[in-house]
C-alpha cells in the first residue's frame, strides 16, 4: 500500500509553506498552553450546546470535538477545489432537473434504470411527468474528500439531502477564533461571513410572489426534527447565521396551499424552508411511509404549487446514491459538455457487468456501501459483506480507499498525524455556485465511520483557506429589499417555543422553591437536638415539602426522629431525585430554547445548573453538603432570574417565562402560608417566623416592625404588598401584566381573575386586621387559603387552556379501513 | 361499452375534524382504448383549497384541504367513460417470456421490473408462478395460465386480509380480495425479472340472470398491467375474475402498486373514531 500524503511535510521531510504560519503559532504556545487551549475549545463548545448540558441528559448529546490545530489549504488549491465544486454541483443540478423530469439520462442509458426506478431515494412524488420541477432541485451542496496518495483530493462522498455540518464548521471557525487567536492572526484565514451573507441574500430571493404582501419582507425558515436531534445544535447555530425562524414540524400548518407558522400572534407565513428533516417526513399525505404525525400536511403541494420554496427540495438525496459516481464523467460530458474536474473516488456500481468479480477478486478490500443509501457508513469488504455483494450485486457500490492523506492532530498529549476527510459547502444563487472558503475536516480516528451521513460525535477540524494576498473582495449584491419597518415585539414567537418557556419558567421556579424550603429544612436539621419551636416548625416544613412532592409522607419526622427526613432529603438531590430531575427537565428545556437565548445567557445558564448538579452529586449525605448544594440551585434560579430580567426584551418569549415563573411562585405561596398556619393559636407565631423566612422577608419585616411578630403585618408582606416581589400581590400583578403583554389589551378576562385573587389577598389582610384576636384568625385561615390556592389553580388551567391546548391527533384516512370488498358478480 | 361511474366515499366522525387533507385518484385517465368524455369530483363539506395535478406515472391526481371543522365528509367522483381496449395479440405470437424480460431493463416497462412495498420482488412468489412460465413459452400464454390460476387457486373472501397484509401471507393464505391477487401476481412476474404494473378502476357488475344490476354494492378493483414487449406493449389481466380487460373495466390509475394510487388518503386532525362507506355504480348507458 502507498504511503498516505502528509499534508505538512513534503515528500522530502520539508515544512509545506502554507502551514508554516500555523505551526509556528502552535509551537510558539508551548505544549501546556496548547492543553489549555484545547480544554478551553472543548469547554466552549459545552457551554455554547455543542455538547449536552447535563450529563445523561438526553437534550443534544453530541460530543465534536474541535482540534487546536486548523488544517490550511493555500489559495491555488482552493480556488482549483472551489471550482471543482461548482461544476459537480452544476452536474447534479442538472442531472437532478432531468431525473425529476424528462429522464432523458434513462432513455439513452447513461443511467441504469434500476438506479432511479429500484432507488427508494427516487421520490416520484417531486416529479412532474409533463414539465420540468419549477426551481431547481439542488440548492446547497456539500462534498467530502480524501486526498489520495498522488495529491489530489477525491470526493467520497455527495451530501444533498441534509447537507450538515455547515453550522458545526461555522461555529468551529467561532471557537477557533477565541482559542487560538496567534495561528489565527499568523495566518489570516478567508472569513466566513460573506458566505452566510450571501446565501442568506439569496435563501430571501427565492421567496416565492405572495399575493397581498407585497410589501413584507421574505420569511424564511430553518424546519428541524427538533431539541431531541443529534445535529440540534447546528440547526441553532445555522438559523441564526442565516436569520431564519428555527421551527419544527408541528409549528407549521398549510392553509389555502400556503405554508404558516403557528405563533401566539396567530399565523405567519412562510416562504422559504430550509429543510434539515427526512424528506419522507415532511409530508404525511404524500408520503404512505410517513407517520400521521410526521410532518405538514399539504407541505409538498405547497411547494410543488411554487407557493413555497423548499431547500433542497424532497428527492435531491436521490443524488447521494453512492453508485452514482461510477457513471458521473459520463454524464458530466453529456450534461454539461466538459470532462469532470472533481474526481469521486474510483467507484464501481456492482450492477454493471462484471463488477462484482472486480470487486471481491481486488487485491485492496474496497469500501462496500449500498448503491442506493448515501446515508450509510459502509464498511471494508469482508466475509459477511462478500456473501451479501454475491446475492445481490446491484444492491452495492464498491470505492477503492486510497490511504487518506494525514494531518497534525492534537491528541491531548502530543501532536500526531491522522488520516482526514474535507467536506466542502456550496449553495447555489440561480446562477451560479459558491463554495464556502472553509469547511469541516473529520479526523478519520479508529471510531469514525468513513462515509455517510454526520456521525452525532467526532473529532473535527477546522478548515482555514489563507488568503491570496491580491485576491478581491467579495461581498454581497446591493439587495433590493424593502425596507425593514420597525419592530418593538420580538418576531413572530412559535407556539411551542411560547409553552417551552412557560414550563422554563415553572419548572426553575419549582426548583427554587425546593431549594428554599430544603434549605430552611437542613439548617434546623443541622442544630442536633431542636427546640420545641423547631420540632413544630419542621413538621410544618415537611408538611410543605410532601405538597411539593420532595419527600414521601414517611418521611415525616415522627416522635422526635428526624433521620428519615434527612435521607430523604439527600435521596432529593440525586439525579433520580425530584431536585435531580427537575435539573434534568430544566436542562432539555434549555436546550429547546436554546435559539432564543443569547450565548451568554446560555452560558449563564449551563454554568450554574452545573454547578448545581455537582453539588448535589457530591453532597452524599452530609448536611452541610447538602446546604452549599441547596444553595448552589438557588444561585442558578438567581442567575436565571437576573439574566432573564437584564437580557431579555420585554417581549413575547420574556412574557412566558414570567408567567410561568409567577404563576409558580404565587401557588408555592399560597400552598404554603395555607400549611404552616395549620397551627393551634398559641403556636401561631412559630408559623408566621417560618412564613417570613421562606418568602424571604424577614429582613423586610424587621426593618418595618423590628421584632414582634403578628399575624396581620406578616400576613400583609406576604400576602397583599404588591412592592414585595416574594410575596402574592406582586405575583399576581406581574401575572396581569404579563397577560395583559400576550394579549395586547388590559381587557381580559384572566386577567380580572389575577385582580381579584389580589383583591382577595388584601381582603385577608384587612379581616385580620378587624379581628378582636389575631392569632385565632389567623389560625383559622388555611381553608380560605385553600380556596384561592383552587382560584389560582384555575387560572394556570384557563392559561394553559387558551395557549397551549394539545392539538388533536393527527391520523391517516385510507389505508386500512377501506370496507371490504363485495365480489363482482 | 359506455360506463356512467359514480363513486362516493363517506365519511363520518366521532368528533369534528379540525384539519383535513385528502389526495385523490380518483378521475379516469385517457388512454388508447379509454375515453373520459367527463370527469368530476364534488366534495361535501366543499373545500377550502384544491389542486389537480399529473403524478410521475401520468395520473390525475386530486388534493382537497379542509380547513373548517366538520364531523362528515363526502367525495362524489363521477365520470361517463367509453371503454373499448385492443384485443390482446393471439398468444402464440408474443415473445418469449425469458426474451420480454431480457429487454425490459432498457425498454419503457423498466421502472416496473422493481419491487415496491406492497409488491416486492419475491422469490416465493416466483416460484408459484414458474409452473406456467416454461422455457420460450410465449408470455401471453403464460400469463393468461397464471391469471386463471391464481382466480382458480385463491379465494375471493373479503375481511381475512387488509391493505398491509404482505404478499407471503396471502400466498399462505390462500384468499383475499383483488388488491391481495394484484400485489401476488406483481410480486410473482418481477421476481420472473418481468415488469408489471398495480392498475386501480373499476369492473362491471353483470347483472346476474333476470335481476336488477346491484346498485353501490361495488368497490374500487385492482388488476395487474402486464408487458409483452415492445411491439404489443401492455395488456390488463385481472386475476380475481380469470380475464382479460378489453370493455367491462375503467381504469383510474397506475402504479407500482396500491401505495402509489389509493383511491383517497388522508390525514385528519381531531375526528376521533370514524365509519367509513364506499359506493360504487358502474352503469354502462342503454342498459347493456
């Protein structure tokens, strides 16, 4: 076998100069700081979602890994695989607009027919008989490459379906940025930006006429399968770099053969959908495989009607079949009538006429891949494959692998050169192609599948194209949009983004009320033996902690034994825990609004959530421990909190978020001032001290009445003074504001309910207040609590209920219950 | 023969449906040998959006998007077609069938040659054919054998088998309904390395001796489109009645099988339970 190319040395052990400005930016770092700044690349991309937020979290569990060192290519060479690209996107373009229409490719057999009709990627329904398809199929292109032992780069691999790794290569480029910013000054890489810029341009002007709004701009969107989905991140990061809306599935609904997105502003239209799903699930009515609930219904006609721009459009993957290489020289000099300046691989379909012998009698085992499935790793020819190649040929392509040329990698010790694969992004403007001046290098390590589709995890590189020191610049065309009008709202806020931060809100809430009331638990627990007043105030404090569902009722403490609360308390903490599982929820949470977060808050965030987690991983059952681990989730609900009040505009999403903090929080209250007043007159104080302490008022209380302690200026701080922002009346007032912001009017009828639950409040207070005694009144107020607990309840449902009513499930008519069948006579 | 068709699919639902969309063929195509001299479908509650297209086989294809709530729906398709298909060559003057299948790949029945979901290329099927295809037989004898058989081997009983029952049950079975003998004779003929289409329309009703015909007793039929080559192109055999289609059938659509042109598809939100009716008339004019 060759020796792989070295893409630093040269065959007689000379630096190549291209990479000299790099390595020497490497080297003059130093080995530790060269750790450092791969930790500090690794802790970037954790923080910024690239990695899963809390371990085991099931949101975004991807791991790339970007290497320190870039992998440069000088301008010559890119300029020859720039154009390279180009054409081969030219070709499938072309070849695409002929599969999807004349098939003329077919008839005069330059294409198999078994590689279009047997091809489960052959989508007939994107296919018009009588005409062309309206736009071209192939909008954005990736390639992936080896560079073969003779220097040149080979493609392995065409990517037209989902084309990822786009985003993960602009975020590389980001981290590359603020982790090595020496190689970066050294060797001047061509940006990025103008890129995204112009296919951002040019995603607008596919935008469809829409009849009635001439004078909007074009709204595009960026479709994802959602949180849950390995490339998640880069959906994130792609929607942004490209100002387009990051939907999933069920945000969309086709009405009058328009494609709309479901915001709590009603429906938006959409024009252009970058689509990063299967394409067999966009569409349930046009697809039989599809799910019910799987994608749009009516989407595909949509676009087919030109009402909407899909990019790619369904059945461009058709052009990822790997088979598809052995035929493209032909068709490139048919099509296009120039020979093929970008190579594949040397490829063979094993359909053709002794193929297969070829193959399997090679003295190198080649890399078997199904002909048909370009989403497939493939794997070297072996025993097992041999048998499946020889019962059925045409179901596979074999490429001959040359060894990959090899990089400098940092391992984490020591520089070490590796095997690479470079893919390469282009999209297309209508008229011509443009490749993006970087890209994504995968180290092709022990674990890295060769070939198909992203891997979820790896270890990438990023790509650095040096500058041609005369080279032009390039910008975008003078754009004749109309002018953006001014927006104070926050654009158009997707339903479900809207109840993800609802439930952000509760569910942080939650875990800070858990945090207090453990917290007031722990430090009475701590005192060893309690006083009589803290025995009564721990029952009622259990009390509270069973209502918030934190421990079971036997943990109660009972005839002075307070050991099984104590363990309870740490059982809380574990990740099984009610307080590890609500960091849990929070952390998928995050990652669903992850796009709505900027980075910092994001950082924010994860940086303190972990913190949180740790502490309650090693807390054990030390109750000191479990304190600092308390406090460490209220320093993530402070942190929330803050970053929520000074980052966030006042508009739609920031809206939720205060709902359903509020909301919680007004029902902590409620609930718990109902169960520590459960107590006999003469205790009645121990209760209101406890109620000061977890509404976190007792400064404020002191200040106001110094030391004594009575029912009704207790009650009013907690209850009706709308300046304390523990209390009910500031909950229940910020819950009419923020109702009061969705809906756009004061007049509401939520609203008159939050006004009369702070009515009720005050109410309270004054009753107290006229009462001949006050600890009897106020021990005999838990049931009148109770019932506005139930007046509260009922506005969180009629919330719920107005926003985020579950849509019907969707089913499919037509396959199954077709009535038997009556013979003809 | 001129057939006046009236089909009408009903649907009723438990709960109202929010959202519908539906894709139909169900207009009869033109063809040589079959003229739609009118064709329309109504729909009750009428639509919000409607488009009609041509699919990749050339069908008429129907979408009707439904966007009010409703707790019934009703499609009414409705045709007058003349029906009169060629004669099938004699038999004994079609090619051998090993020579059809030796020219399909390149020949215009290609894209039939390969399985698909309900009709996969199936060596078990294959081999239930093979009987009837002898070395340089000539295919139309042999597939006029195979349409009897399978008529003659297979029961025709509604109810045992559904739209997803695979073809290795039905040949186990041994029973099923016209789209079950379609999708076993497609799946038979491309395991022979022979293409074979999944054909949707309509049959007849004789009416039986001294009776009225029976009216909305039928449903939509299926039958296998078969090629004998380039020079007598295709032919209809519909194995659940052991014939020929010259003029007692109308064809709605082609394809590789029932997925590819059910008759109406849908996809509903809300709706709960459901009840479906389906009625057919197949009236050929001045009584004949």
């Amino acid at each position: 076998m060759t020796a792989p190319m070295d893409e630093m040395v040269d065959g007689s052990g000379r630096i190549r100069p291209h990479w000299r400005d790099v390595l020497g930016a490497v080297g003059g770092l130093g080995r530790p700081q060269l750790e450092e700044r791969a930790r500090r690349l690794q802790r970037a991309a954790e923080e910024e979602g690239v990695a899963s937020i809390l371990p085991g979290s099931k949101s975004a569990a991807v791991g790339w890994r970007c290497d320190p060192v870039p992998l440069p290519l000088p301008a010559d060479e890119f300029a020859a695989l720039e154009s390279g690209l180009a054409q081969r996107a030219r070709l499938l373009e072309v070849l695409l607009a002929d599969v999807y229409g004349p098939q003329d490719c077919v008839r005069e057999g330059l294409l198999p027919a078994a590689l279009v009709f047997g091809n489960p990627a052959f989508l007939r329904v994107w296919r018009r008989a009588a005409a062309p398809p309206r736009r071209p199929v192939l909008r954005l292109y990736a390639a992936e490459l080896l560079r073969c032992p003779d220097g040149i780069w080979r493609v392995m691999s065409d990517r037209t379906a989902l084309v990822s790794g786009l985003g993960h290569a602009r975020e590389n480029r980001r981290l590359m940025g603020e982790a090595m910013p020496e190689a970066f000054r050294a060797s001047r890489p061509r940006g990025l930006s103008t890129f995204f810029e112009l296919w951002q341009d040019s995603l607008q002007r596919l935008a469809p006429p829409r009849a009635g709004h001439a004078e909007a701009a074009p709204a595009v969107a960026l479709l994802s399968a959602g949180h849950d989905h390995p490339h998640w991140f880069e959906h994130v990061v792609l929607s942004r770099e490209i100002s387009a809306a990051l939907v999933e599935p069920g945000d969309l609904t086709v009405r009058g053969g328009a494609l709309f997105l479901k915001t709590m502003q009603g429906l938006q239209p959409v024009d252009v959908l970058v689509s990063r799903v299967e394409a067999t699930t966009l569409d349930p009515l046009e697809f039989a495989e599809a799910d019910a609930g799987d994608g749009v219904p009516g989407l595909l006609d949509a676009a087919r009607h030109g009402a909407l721009s899909l990019v790619n459009a369904p059945g461009a993957g058709w052009a990822e079949s790997p088979a598809l290489a052995a035929f493209l020289p032909a068709l490139c000099e048919r099509l296009l009538g120039e020979r093929l300046w970008l190579e594949s691989l040397p490829t063979e379909w094993l359909g053709s006429p002794g193929a297969a012998a070829r193959a399997l009698a090679g003295p190198e085992a080649p890399l078997i891949r199904p002909a048909m499935d370009g989403a497939a790793p493939g794997a070297r020819l072996d025993g097992a494959l041999r048998a499946a190649v020889l019962a059925n040929p045409s179901g596979f392509a074999a490429t001959q692998l040359p060894p990959a040329s090899v990089a400098p990698c940092f391992s984490g010790v020591t520089l070490a050169p590796l095997p690479v694969a470079l893919r390469l992004f282009g999209f297309s403007d209508g008229d011509r192609w443009h490749a993006m001046p970087g890209g994504l290098a995968r180290v092709l390590d022990d674990v890295a599948p060769m070939a198909g589709r992203l891997p979820r995890s790896g270890w990438c590189k990023d790509v650095w194209v040096l500058s041609d020191e005369n080279g032009p610049i390039i910008g975008p065309a003078a754009q004749h949009l109309p002018p953006i009008s001014i927006r104070r709202d926050s654009g158009a806020l997707p339903s479900r983004v809207a109840d993800n931060l609802f439930w952000l809100g509760r569910y942080v809430e939650r875990l800070d009320r858990a945090a207090r009331l453990m917290r007031a638990t722990l430090s009475r627990l701590r005192r060893g033996v309690p006083l009589p007043r803290e025995v009564a105030e721990l029952a009622a404090l259990a009390s509270c902690l069973v209502e918030a569902g934190i421990i079971e009722e036997e943990a109660r403490p009972s005839g002075g034994s307070t050991t099984a609360l104590a363990a309870a308390l740490a059982l809380a903490v574990t990740p099984e825990g009610r307080v590890g599982r609500l960091q849990s929820r929070i952390a998928s949470l995050t990652a669903t609004v992850r796009d709505r977060l900027t980075d910092d808050m994001h950082a924010t965030f994860v940086q303190t959530l972990r913190a949180a987690r740790a502490a309650g991983d090693t807390a054990g059952t030390g109750l000191e421990a479990l304190s600092r681990a308390m406090i460490a989730n209220l320093r993530f609900a402070t942190a929330v909190a803050g970053v929520a009040s000074e980052n966030m505009t006042r508009g739609g999403g920031w809206l939720f978020l205060e709902l359903g903090r509020r909301l919680e929080r007004a029902q902590a209250v409620l609930a718990e001032i109902g169960l520590v007043l459960e107590q006999p007159p003469a205790r009645i104080e121990a209760g209101l001290r406890l109620v000061l302490e977890l509404c976190d008022s007792v400064i404020t209380y002191r200040n106001r009445y110094l030391a004594v302690l009575q029912p009704a200026p207790v009650l009013d701080l907690v209850l009706a003074d709308p300046s304390n922002p523990r209390g009910l009346a500031f909950q229940m007032a910020a819950i009419g504001e923020a109702l009061a912001g969705i809906a756009g009017s004061a007049e509401d009828t939520l609203i008159e309910q939050a006004g009369d639950l702070a009515q009720a409040a005050a109410a309270v207070v004054d009753d107290l207040l006229a009462a001949a005694d006050q600890a009897q009144a106020a021990s005999e107020l838990p049931p009148r609590l109770a019932a506005m607990a139930d007046a509260l309840g009922e506005l969180s449902n009629a919330v719920f209920r107005r926003y985020f009513a579950l849509l019907p499930a969707a089913q499919v008519l037509g396959l199954d219950d077709e009535p038997a069948e009556v013979v003809p006579a | 023969m001129i057939y006046r068709v009236r089909h009408v699919t009903t649907y009723r639902y438990d709960k109202p449906v929010d959202l519908a969309s539906h894709l139909l063929h169900l207009k009869p195509r033109a063809l040589p040998g079959q003229r739609v001299m009118n064709a329309r479908i109504r729909c009750l509650p009428s639509p919000d959006h409607a488009t009609e297209t041509h699919d990749h086989y050339g069908n008429a294809t129907t979408r009707i998007f439904l966007a009010a709530p409703h707790k019934h729906f009703e499609v009414v398709a409705e045709s007058l077609v003349s029906v009169d298909f060629a004669p099938p060559p004699p038999a004994e003057d079609t090619m051998a069938w090993e020579d059809v299948a030796a020219a399909a790949p390149d020949g215009e029945a290609a894209e039939f040659l390969f399985g698909s979901s309900h009709a996969p290329v199936l060596a078990a099927a294959a081999d239930y054919a093979r009987p009837c295809f002898t070395p340089g037989r000539p295919i139309l004898a042999a597939l006029l054998e195979l349409n009897s058989r399978i008529t003659r081997e297979f029961r025709f009983q509604a109810g045992v088998t559904s739209t997803s029952t695979k073809v290795e049950e039905i040949l186990r079975l041994k029973r099923g309904v016209c789209q079950d003998f379609t999708h076993l004779m497609l799946s038979a003929l491309r395991g022979l390395g022979l293409p074979a289409r999944y054909m949707s329309g309509y049959v007849r009703t004789r009416p039986p001796p001294g009776q009225p015909r029976r009216r909305g007793a039928d449903q939509s039929h299926a039958w296998v489109g078969a090629w004998l080559g380039d020079a007598h192109g295709w032919v209809g055999l519909d194995p659940t009645n052991a014939i020929v289609v010259r003029d007692e059938h109308v064809v709605l659509a082609w394809g590789r099988d029932f997925a590819d042109i059910s008759p109406l598809r849908g996809v509903i939100l809300g709706g709960g339970a459901h009840r479906l009716t389906v009625s057919v008339d197949l009236e050929a004019e001045g009584g004949a």
